[in-house]
C-alpha cells in the first residue's frame, strides 16, 4: 500500500469518466499521487466510480468492489469509497451488502470525500480536471441528467432531471483544456439535443457548438447521444459550415417499428425517424452517422424484428452498435410489461443484426480505399501509428493503422491515404 496515492477506478460511460477527472484534480490540488489504472491499484485510499446502467455493468461494477475488499483485508489497499450512478439507484442495498466499503457517495456528492477525509474541495478548480484521456482529446460534458422518460432506461433514476451546464463555463473549461494541449472535443449528455432548454427556454446546442468552435485552439468537435425528437434542425448547418465541427452524430434510434417507438416511449415513429435521417444527409453531405439500437423489449415480435433488419439494411448506418433489453428495476417497463423475450432469442437477435452490420461496414470502408484523409493520430505501437479520422470517436470507432514510413508524433495531424480496408479498420500510409 503507498501512502498519500489515490486510484480511481471508473466504470460505465465517459460522463462518468469527465467525473473521476474532476475528483482527480481535487486530490491533486490536495497533495495526493492519483492514479486512473485498474491494474496498479494500491493507493492508501480507493475510489470505485460505478455505473448502474444495466445489470451486465451493475454485476462489473459490483464484482470490482468485492475484489477491492479483499485487497483491503489483506493490507494492499487502505480505505474503499464507492461511489456514481450505482450507488445513487441502490444506496442502502449496497450498504447492508458491502460492508467492507468505508463510505458511499452518489453521482452528484461525491465532493463530500473530501471533507469526510478532512481535504479541501477548491471551487476555483471546478473546471479544471486531471485529463485520463491522451493529452489531445478530452470529452466535454455540456450536461446532466435526463428529461426523457423512455421505458428501459434507469439513467434518470440515478440522475435527475436535465440541468444545462452555463454556455460560460463550458467555454471556460474548453480554455482551460486548449492551454493544456487539447485539440479535439468530444461533447457528450445523456441527450445532447435538449441542451439549453431548462435554462434558456431555447434548444441552444447550436449555438453552442458555435461558440466552442470559435475558440482558438478547436480543431475538432464531435457530438454524441443526440435524441431524434425534436431535433434542433439549425445543428446542421453548423455541422456543414464550420470546418472544425467534424461531420459525424451519434443519435441512438433503438428501433423503428412503430409498435416497438410507441412501447419504448421514444416519441417519434418510422416515418418520422426515416424523414429526420434522409434530411441529416442531405444537409450534411458526407456525415457519419453512429446509432445504437436495441433487440429483445417486452413485445418485440418477430415481424418487429425484421423491420429492423430491413431498417438497418436501408440506413446504411456508417457506425452501429446493438444490444439487448435489460429488465431494470424502477424502469416503466420493469412496472408495466413482462419480460417476455427468452434471452436465447435476445442473443440470436443481437448477433444476426450484428452480422449484417458487419457486412455493412466493410462495404463502406472498402469504398475509402484510394482515398486521402486527415487523421490524428493516438498512439505509436511497435510497427505502426494509430490514428482516427474526422469520422471516427475514440474507443468506439473504426481505427486508422498507418504504416511505418516516417516519424510520426502522437496527437499531431496528417493526410493518409487509404490502401486497404477490413470491417472495422482502414490501413494506410501518410500521403505527401
């Protein structure tokens, strides 16, 4: 055990994740060593940033308290606070089950450790972080908590409702992480397409992003978790004039079968979502679309099924990701529908729409072979550099291999041409 270390620990979505920085800047400004590495825990205290979003990262979140309860029974650990969106859902269940955690914080009181440990919290780091991402990318949390009373989801249970993080403290944390050497902003909410209307009665993300693209410094900006009702139309043309906003949007659909929206409680049906997709490419020639659905909720048929499928073949989305309902206690679906799609059937579904779009992304990573792109690139390996292209988010997308010709420096950019393609990866050579 090392005396005067905290590691932080974080589990769940990259919202989770902008909050482990945060704490990790005030233990900094309180003379602590913080380390962000699951593997070489053994600080004098342990911070576990949990998340409850459905039972496969419940059970992770859990099994990684019981591992570091062990390690603290034997010495290698000191004291195990446990905190985020898990501990916020199941407070006092946790309390009685995990008694070898010291204390318990939700998502949003977490600054209480620090007095509870006899430390400082310093207000004027509230927008400051200690980054764990590579020093060129950061995400930007632009708000918290969630307006949307979709029928799976237990996100609100643990957050709240939405609450606007102030356009000037945005800009100021966007400062602050230029002057350290960030040059690409992931902006991230559980919704990003509401932002602005609790506090200015307006959607605001578009000028927003308008307003961070101003900043000197701002090479790239990319948007995740859009929600397709009521989308802020003005977001394009930002998109399509502003050269520092990359032509990429994540926008969960879920599903298209009008049975399965009406049960989902997602406000907006197939010919409502297939209208809002064509219009998205026709005013941002070129973008990327990410999207994520969802196989197996209460009453899916399988006549609902393969209207996703063909949904899927259609759109031709250019990044997808799928998985299966979670019966979560809490939710409008664990109190008014049975569960009543076996799992065999879940997974079967899962992997078939899975399959296609595989099929999918190799066709659209084929056709960028012969091509020139400018990428950043993230990291050296032992025969290559790794990079990304304006399309492509970090952790979630489709990498760039560059071959090695010359020397390249991480977090710089460069033009490559495309030489070769697989379902999931483009390899290339810097283009001259």
């Amino acid at each position: 055990m090392r005396k005067n270390k905290v590691d932080i620990i974080t589990l769940g979505c990259s919202k989770n994740l902008v909050d482990s920085e945060q704490l990790m800047r005030q233990f900094v400004a309180n003379g602590y060593t913080v380390e962000h590495d699951p593997h070489k825990i053994n600080g004098e205290i342990v911070v576990v940033n949990t998340c409850g979003f459905i039972g496969d990262a419940q059970e992770e979140s859990i099994n990684m308290i019981l591992e570091l309860g062990e390690a603290k029974k034997k010495g290698k650990i000191g004291q195990l606070y446990v905190m985020g969106c898990l501990t916020e859902r199941f407070l006092e269940e946790m309390k009685q089950e995990l008694p070898e955690v010291d204390h318990f914080y939700g998502k949003f009181n977490w600054k209480e450790l620090l007095a509870d440990i006899g430390k400082s919290y310093h207000r004027e780091l509230a927008s400051d972080r200690v980054l764990t991402t590579p020093k060129h990318y950061a995400f930007l949390k632009i708000a918290e908590g969630c307006n949307r009373t979709c029928s799976y989801c237990a996100i609100p249970i643990s957050t709240g409702h939405y609450q606007s993080i102030p356009m000037e403290q945005i800009e100021e944390e966007v400062r602050l992480l230029v002057a350290q050497g960030v040059k690409e902003f992931q902006v991230i909410a559980q919704d990003l397409t509401y932002y602005g209307l609790d506090i200015y009665k307006r959607y605001a993300l578009p000028e927003l992003v308008e307003r961070i693209s101003d900043i000197p410094g701002v090479e790239w900006i990319r948007l995740h978790y859009g929600y397709p009702s009521h989308f802020p139309y003005d977001l394009l043309r930002v998109m399509r004039e502003r050269d520092n906003v990359c032509k990429y949007l994540d926008i969960a659909l879920q599903h298209i079968s009008n049975p399965m929206l009406k049960k989902m409680r997602r406000n907006i049906t197939k010919e409502e979502t297939y209208a809002l997709l064509e219009r998205i490419r026709e005013e941002v020639p070129g973008i990327h679309l990410r999207t994520t659905l969802m196989v197996g909720h209460p009453g899916e048929t399988e006549e609902d099924f393969e209207e996703l499928v063909e949904f899927v073949k259609k759109a031709r989305f250019e990044r997808m990701g799928a998985f299966a309902y979670s019966h979560e206690e809490g939710t409008y679906s664990f109190k008014n529908y049975t569960d009543d799609v076996p799992d065999e059937v879940k997974q079967e579904r899962l992997d078939y729409l899975m399959r296609i779009q595989e099929g999918i992304s190799a066709e659209i990573n084929e056709a960028k072979v012969g091509q020139n792109f400018k990428i950043i690139v993230d990291r050296e390996e032992e025969d290559c550099y790794v990079g990304r292209t304006e399309f492509d988010s970090p952790e979630v997308d489709p990498e760039v291999v560059v071959f090695k010709q010359l020397s390249l420096n991480p977090g710089e950019f460069y033009n490559v041409i495309i030489e070769e393609s697989q379902a999931f990866d483009l390899y290339g050579k810097v283009f001259l």
